[in-house]
C-alpha cells in the first residue's frame, strides 16, 4: 500500500477526517474607502476567502449559507493602515532607554517587540516598516508572524541602521571607553569598502531594507551636521541596490538630506530642515518624505513625567526639534514632494501611531491625502503595492473600520474599532 493511501486509511480508522475548507467571510461595509485618494463609496460587500479578498461588490450583498458576515454597516471601513517607520522593541528613550539596554536581555526586549507589535496592530497598522534591529529581535519577529506563530502586524524590516564612527547609530557614542569594547559597532563603517561591507553583513543577517545616516540625531546627541563622506553614501545605495534592497535615509539637516538624495535615497526620515534645493532633488528623484512629526509627543510627555528624563546635550536638540517640527511638511506636500506616513513610534508611544494624522493635518495635509499617505503611498514605498494598501481583489485581507468619516475628521482613526490582518479578525468588531 503507498503511503498516502496508507495515510488516508489511517484517517478514516481513527475517525479523523482532513479539515472543511474555511467558508468566505463577507464583510458589509456602510462606507468603504476601498482606494485613498478616490471617491469613497457608499454601502459595499467585501468577499474575503483565504486570507485575501477575492470580491468587491456595491451593495450589501447577503452572505450565502454557511459564510461568515460581519456587520459594519455603522462604519467606515479603509484598507489596513502602514508605518513606514517604528522601531518596536523599546517603547522607551532617554535615560531610561539607556538603562534598559544594559539592565535587558534580548529575549526580554523580543518579548516587549511582541508587545509592541501588538499594541500597534490592534491601533490599525497591519504593516509596518521597522527601521532598526538589535541582536535579531525584531527580525525574528518578522519570521515568527508570518508563519502564524504570534500575531503582530507584517514587518518589513532593515537589520541594524548603519552609520560611520561617531554617527547617529554608534551605539558607542552613549558609554563610556570601558564599554566601548564591549559594544556592537558591527553597523558602523568608514570609507566606501567598510560600507559595502556593512551592508552585506545587514543583508546576510536578513534585511528587507536598509537604513543608514547622513547625519546626527536628536536622541543620540550627535547634532545635526552631516556626518557621512559623499563617497561612503553612494558606496551604501550603490550597494543596497546591487541586493535589490531600497534604502531609507536617516537625515535631519538640509544638507544631509541633499547628500542621500544625491546618492539615491527611496525614503527621507525626519528631513526636519528643507530649502529650495532640497525640494528640488525630491520632485526630481520621486524619493519619498517620511516626516516623522510624532517624535514630538514622545518627547513633550516623557519631559512632562520628569524633566531630565534626557541628557543636556539631547535636550538641547529636542527644543530644537519641537520648535521646528512640521515646518519641512508645510514647504514638501504643497510643492509635490511624495510623502509615505512614518512615526518614529518607540520615541512617540506604540499604539498611538494615528497620532500623527492629526499632526500631518495640522500642517497642511488635507486628510485624504493623510490616510493615502498610510496606504496607497506607504505601500508604493515598502514595495507592496501589489499586497497591501487598497482594498482590492487578489491583495491581502488587511482591513480596519472606524466609526465616523476621517475624511472630515481624522481623529478617528484613533479609535480604530475593527482590525482583520490577513484575514484574521483581531479586534472588533
């Protein structure tokens, strides 16, 4: 006897039977912003079936006996939201972040990723773009939830930040020499061979994307000034390219930003300081500004709890940035700079990601072209066009509903009232 026929004899003995396929779900929508940036239709029946939709219908169309309905006729329903920049295995920064990088270990901080992811799935944000991984965290996370092991929103994922000596992402800039040698500085380079090199070490470890800086940051203390050669930026693109991986730029001064642009940067992070030029080289490279205004939050309510929760020098930086924050915005989005929806959530608060809806309106975005920002051009950046971002047949079920119209409030979106990833009802409805 072959073993399948053995096998199925097996199955009918012991009463074991192979498992009903699962019956399509239809989902009745009172609203349905299938496509951002189109206009929203009224009453519709999304049909979804394997973990994809298969259907959309005007109407709501009864579901046939033995599917599954849910009931969002009360709802506005879009496609999963994106943010194309977290970092979620710490919720925490300043001094306490510090503390917590020498006081925790890595199965502890995968285990506050999970979380994290969690809280951010269940916010809406069904894929996320995770801009910096310590020690593979979150890149096993990335592992475990596509094979269903754990929930948590699709990541998309760099694999450690690179930077030169001194930069943003020297992890050795924060200790003192005695630690030094015992910090991992594997992400940092100097001169375009040891770049190259760093990135084939990021890739090797499993890296979607990659992310690097041209200059200094906020919460490192390293200023804003670029901190990176012409020829190690075009060393890292270059080689970036080379493994068909996009690249993510780490900028807050203008000239640093024009450097990345230069070298051939997909995505601008932060870009807190924008002229003329600068504007100029994104409408000419058709790079995406990820603007990141949320960081704001993070900092004024860590400061409201304890007003040296940072180092002077950092401090410093962080006025600065809350001063000047949205002003990039108020000069990109008028002037026809692409702009793909990012919170820097782990300096802001995982979870209330949407906050930064609110804050990309404040600053001159209408809120339809705030919520394509989290889906149709999110998507288009991450390179998932053809998976996420819509809510269109043969794409992936990921679907959120709120009550109310974000459209004339986007507010709304954060009190997200029913989340389905994959095909997966994980909150709601």
């Amino acid at each position: 006897m072959r073993r399948f026929e053995w096998l199925a004899a097996a199955a009918v003995a012991f009463g074991l039977a192979a498992p009903a396929a699962a019956a399509p779900t239809y989902i009745h929508a009172g609203r349905l912003m299938d496509v951002p940036g189109k206009p929203v239709r009224g009453p519709s029946t999304i049909v979804v079936d394997g973990g994809r939709i298969v259907e959309v219908r005007n109407g709501l169309v009864p579901a046939p006996a033995g599917a599954a309905l849910i009931d969002l006729r009360d709802r506005t329903v879009l496609p999963g939201l994106i943010d194309s920049h977290v970092h979620l295995d710490s919720d925490r920064a300043g001094n306490e972040g510090l503390l917590a990088e020498f006081t925790e270990n890595l199965p502890m901080r995968s285990l506050e990723a999970q979380w994290n992811g969690m809280k951010t799935l269940r916010a809406g944000f069904t894929t996320v773009r995770n801009l910096g991984d310590r020690g593979g965290v979150t890149m096993a996370l990335r592992d475990a939830i596509a094979r269903g092991w754990v929930q948590g929103p699709r990541i998309v994922d760099s694999g450690m930040s690179i930077s030169t000596s001194g930069g943003h992402m020297d992890a050795r800039n924060a200790v003192n020499d005695e630690t030094d040698a015992h910090t991992d500085h594997s992400n940092v380079c100097d001169g375009p061979e040891s770049c190259r090199r760093a990135i084939r070490l990021q890739v090797s470890r499993g890296a979607d994307v990659i992310k690097f800086a041209t200059t200094g940051g906020v919460n490192s203390g390293t200023g804003l000034l670029t901190r990176m050669e012409e020829e190690e930026a075009r060393a890292l693109v270059q080689t970036a390219k080379a493994y068909r991986r996009k690249v993510a730029v780490h900028a807050h001064g203008k000239e640093g930003v024009k450097l990345a642009l230069r070298a051939g940067a997909d995505s601008i992070e932060h870009g807190t300081e924008m002229d003329d030029e600068v504007i100029k080289l994104f409408r000419q490279t058709g790079a995406y500004y990820v603007p990141t205004l949320s960081t704001v939050n993070g900092y004024l309510e860590r400061l409201a709890k304890d007003p040296n929760a940072y180092p002077p020098a950092v401090r410093k930086q962080i006025d600065w940035r809350i001063g000047i924050t949205g002003q990039s915005l108020q000069k990109a989005y008028p002037a026809g700079v692409k702009i793909a929806f990012g919170t820097d959530a782990g300096v802001s608060k995982h979870g209330r990601n949407a906050d930064e809806f609110e804050l990309m309106v404040k600053h001159g975005m209408p809120p339809a072209e705030a919520i394509k920002a989290a889906t149709v051009n999110a998507a288009d950046l991450l390179g998932l066009a053809s998976e996420v971002g819509t809510i269109e047949p043969g794409k992936s079920a990921d679907i959120i509903a709120v009550a109310g119209d974000p459209l004339q409030d986007v507010r709304v979106l954060k009190q997200v009232g029913f989340v389905m990833a994959r095909g997966e009802v994980v909150k709601g409805p």
